[in-house]
C-alpha cells in the first residue's frame, strides 16, 4: 500500500470517528465540526511528510485553503464575543 493511500485512510477513520463522536455528543454547531476536522487533518497531514514531491504540492495547496477557512471561522468567533 502506498503512503498516499495511507493518509486517505487515515484521514477518513479520523474524520469518521471525530464526526461520530461530535454528533453523540450532539453537538450541533457547524464550526466546531470544521475546526475540530480541521486540526486532526493538519496533524494527521504533518505526520506523513514522506510524500512525492507532486503529492507534496498538492497537498500543501489543500492545506493552504483549509487553514484560511480555520483562521476565518476562529476569527469571526473572537469578533462575535468581543462584540
């Protein structure tokens, strides 16, 4: 099995598990679901560094938009309690 595979597996049992226990929990806000999916696929992401340098670019491009929609959702939080 090749690494790339690996990460697309991972990060769906991941995403799988943090999605399944959000709702038990009954959390019912979108933003935490993006947040919280959005900081295990950078963790998870840094923990595979050993990819081609193509699956590298592309990659880091996806992470470049996810980070923005992070720092956007956390930003529009903080504006909201300190208004």
């Amino acid at each position: 099995m090749r690494i790339y595979n690996r990460l697309i597996i991972t990060l769906a049992i991941a995403f799988g598990v943090i999605n399944t226990f959000l709702a038990f929990m009954g959390q019912n806000d979108i933003s935490v679901y993006f947040i919280v999916n959005t900081l295990v696929y950078l963790i998870i992401t840094v923990l595979y560094v050993y990819l081609n340098p193509r699956a590298r670019a592309a990659l880091n491009g996806l992470t470049a938009i996810v980070f923005t929609g992070f720092m956007v959702i956390v930003a529009l939080n903080v504006i909201e309690i300190l208004s």
